[in-house]
C-alpha cells in the first residue's frame, strides 16, 4: 500500500466508519466493548482505556460506563485485571487462556477477584486515569463527568497504590511486571533475554492448543516458545497462590518496564488533575511522582545510549533492546529537553532506526528499531506499526513542541487507518501494519483502531495541514 493523504474533508467520513465498528463491538447487552471479533471476545483493561478516549467524543455516557464497567472487575488489592472474561461467552473455544485456566479463586479471598466476575490474574499498562481524566477533558456534559469522576476516583487510586506498594516493594516509583502480557507488547523484543532465561519444568507445563491462530497466521503472532512460557508463568503464580510477596521472590519472570511505568506517571499526572477537581488532597500521589521522576533518570536513563532501558530484576540487569518504549517517557514528560533530542534526533527521526530513509520511504513508527536483532516486520510487536503506540508517542511529541514529527505520524497513522479493501465498509481498522508497505495485520474492525481514529481527527495536531480537496 502506497501513502495517502487523508484531508480533513474525510475525517467525517472516517469517524462515521469508526463509530459503526465501536457500536458492533459493543458486548451484547452491556456496558463494555470487545477489542475485537472472533479474536478477543472479552474485555481487556488498555482497549478500553483507549475505546472510552474515542468514545468520549461521540458518547459520553458510554465511555464512562466502559471504564466502569472494566472496574467492576477489580481485585481486592486494588488490581484491575488484563481480562474481565465475558460471561455470555461461555463456551470458551475463541480464546486461550480460557478463564478456568488462571485459577484466581486460589487468591487470598480479600485480595483476590471480585465473586461475581471471573478475571486473568494479572493487569496491563495503566491507562485508565488518563482515560477518565481526558473523559472530563473533551465531554461535554460537564455535570455528568464529575459524577462519573467522583465514583471511579477511590477505585483508580486503590489500582495505582496497589502498583507503587505491592508492585514496588523497595518503593522505586516502579512497578513490576510478572508477565510479558502485563507490558501490552507483549512479545516486545525487550522480554526475549529474560524469557529465554525461565526453565520451562515441562512436568508443571500443562496441555493446551494456543487459539490466536486460528484467525490470524501463525507468521504475524507470538512463537509456539513464546507461549509455552506464557503459559507456565500461570501456573507459577497458581502455586503461590497470587501471593505478591512470594512472587517477587520466586516468580521466573520480573521487569521494570520503561512504558508500563511512563503510562503509570502519566496517570498520576490525570489522578491529580482529577484529585484536585474533586478536592481531594494529593499529596500521596505527588510522592509517587517524584520517586518514579527519579527512578527514570537514575535507573533506565542510559547516558551513553541516549535512550531508556527497561530493567530485569531477576537478573538484575538493565535490557538493552531499542523499541518504541523508549519514547514513551516523553509522554509523561520524564526527560529533560537534552534527553527529549537525544531520543528524537538519535532513535526517532534516525532512518537507520525508527524513521523512513528518503529513498526507501515507509510509515512511521515501527514497534521496534529496523537495527534491533529481533526486527520482523510482520510479527506483532517486533516492528509493526500499531495505532495506540503511534497515538501515545505523538502526544508525546506535543508535549516538547516536536509539531514537525508528530504530523507525520498523524498522517502516516490515518494513512494506515483508511487503507481500502474492495468491499463493504470503506475503512477496516486494522489492528497491525507492516511499516515498510503498510501490509495489514491481525484483524480488521479492531476497536483501538476505530476509537483513537475518532480522538485523532477529533483533535488534529498543529503543524503542516493537507489540503481539503
Ligand atoms: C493476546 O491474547 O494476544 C493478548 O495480547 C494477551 O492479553
């Protein structure tokens, strides 16, 4: 597929065609939307964070009540789970892990699931806040927003406190992750080492048939490996039983990840915006903040490579795989200006790393560096384009007046997005993209997708504009 120019004249139409893909992906009968058909019948916690920020701009109501809905799956600890299985989804042959597989009934019954929902036991990146907050921001109906605001409050910052106490035992301001499905990328270069590193015991390893590919070919999903160790980490967490304490000892699979902690200090930003809308004090939240400021700069900054590292703390090592991670910080705005140019000029806007030689032009931004060693265009998130990350860094980008860039990864992702198939709907929504022809991946009707093109062409960034036709 070629570039194109989408001009504003065909935002309207391409909002329309993301608002009927929101409203078939709408679970029958409730509050909350699958990421997609057939491939993901559940709710999963970051696809609504990003589905409530798209619907924010057409229905109000409904995005508050999608993130609501999420929240009704949460655990006593505080923790939002990755999965909130749908219960009309019973027969459990479109998705695996099926819900019985997690085993979170062995959770201490305070700390554990809520009875009346069945979970996955561990969370995603953090980007509820920032949904509820940017619900206030764009709605309309400021009344309703605040109502809305007042009862998700007490529950975002029982999820956050849960990440910076029993998620940070030594109080970092990092959480850490347990699973590679934790990250949301979740076979991102940055976890090969430290999977590589876990002794699958085959006797714990239970049967299973991985599902994913029956959809979608095997070529652009995780590898068979990669799965056997997604695997057998659930069953480390059933044998201690949810217990944090002992995971953070024993569990084979321990990072500090760089975006995860990014979106959690851009969610502390949104719970003080709401905290203080509410007259609620902030303190607790402001010590957070400054321990993770630090962390960043001391722990993941590498002064050398002028780019983050995440961190394996079982191997107590930082990562070095250069992927988009490393510019997530500049959506919380954790790097000082000298280290903003550092990530853009040196990685971004490098056409031997992120950014499209002149003479072999392609989209921006690949999920992982073109020079990493596990670069594959096609395969999930070791290249392809996906449209949260393109829409999380652009706003990072705004954030130090990078207005130049950040157009082109606008135009490069509504590009994406309007890719034309012969029939039918004239714009699928892809959930992937090869960046070097824009080849689409995954499936089509992916609710992220359909959701920020409704945010994005709702709030167009400044910068050099395409003409209308
Ligand atoms: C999947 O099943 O592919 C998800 O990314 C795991 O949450």
């Amino acid at each position: 597929m070629t570039r194109r120019t989408v001009t504003p004249d065909e935002y309207e139409l391409l909002s329309a065609s993301a608002r009927r893909v929101l409203a078939t992906n709408q679970i029958d009968g409730r509050s909350s939307t699958l990421p997609a058909p057939g491939q993901y019948p559940h709710q999963w916690n970051w696809d609504s964070a990003f589905i409530a920020m798209g619907l924010a701009h057409i229905d109000e109501a409904r995005a508050c009540a999608e993130l609501e809905a999420l929240l009704e799956g949460q655990w006593g600890n505080g923790m939002v789970p990755h999965i909130i299985y749908n219960p009309d989804e019973v027969n459990d042959r479109s998705y695996f892990p099926q819900r019985w597989r997690w085993g979170t009934e062995l959770a201490e019954a305070a700390a554990g699931p809520p009875t009346s929902h069945v979970t996955s036991g561990i969370t995603q990146p953090p980007v509820l806040a920032i949904a509820a907050a940017y619900i206030a921001e764009v709605g309309a109906d400021q009344a309703l927003a605040q109502s809305f605001l007042r009862r998700v409050y007490p529950k975002l910052l029982a999820f956050h406190r849960y990440l910076l106490t029993e998620r940070d035992p030594h109080r970092e301001g990092l959480a850490f992750l347990i699973h590679p499905w934790e990250s949301g990328l979740d076979n991102s270069p940055r976890w090969q080492s430290s999977l590589d590193a876990i002794v699958v015991n085959r006797g714990k390893l239970p049967e299973y048939q991985r599902l994913d590919t029956k959809l979608v070919m095997a070529t652009q999903r995780p590898t068979n490996d990669d799965y056997d160790r997604y695997v057998y980490l659930l069953e480390v967490y059933k044998e201690h039983r949810y217990n944090h304490r002992l995971l953070f000892a024993h569990c084979p699979f321990l990072v500090q990840d760089v975006l995860f902690n990014a979106l959690l200090h851009r969610a502390n930003e949104a719970l003080i915006t709401i905290a203080t809308a509410l007259g609620e004090p902030t303190q607790e939240i402001e010590v957070w903040r400054e321990r993770t400021a630090d962390a960043f700069a001391r722990k993941l900054w590498d002064e050398a490579e002028g780019r983050y590292f995440d961190f394996d703390l079982r191997a107590g090592r930082p990562i070095d795989q250069n992927t988009i991670a490393t510019f997530l910080p500049l959506y919380a705005e954790l790097p000082t200006a000298e280290q903003a140019e550092r990530l853009v000029r040196g990685n971004l806007t490098n056409p031997a790393k992120y950014w499209p030689h002149p003479d072999t032009p392609h989209f921006v931004i690949p999920t992982a560096s073109k020079d990493n060693a596990y670069w594959d265009p096609n395969r999930y998130w070791r290249g392809p384009i996906w449209i949260n990350t393109n829409w999380l860094v652009l706003q990072g980008l705004l954030r130090y007046g990078y207005h130049e860039e950040a157009r082109r990864i606008f135009d490069d992702t509504l590009s994406l997005l309007t890719c034309p198939l012969p029939e039918g709907e004239p714009w699928w929504f892809w959930e992937y993209f090869n960046p070097l022809n824009g080849n689409v991946y995954g499936i089509d009707r992916f609710s992220w997708s359909a959701a920020l093109a409704i945010a994005l062409t709702a709030q167009p960034p400044p910068g050099r504009r395409p003409q209308s036709a």
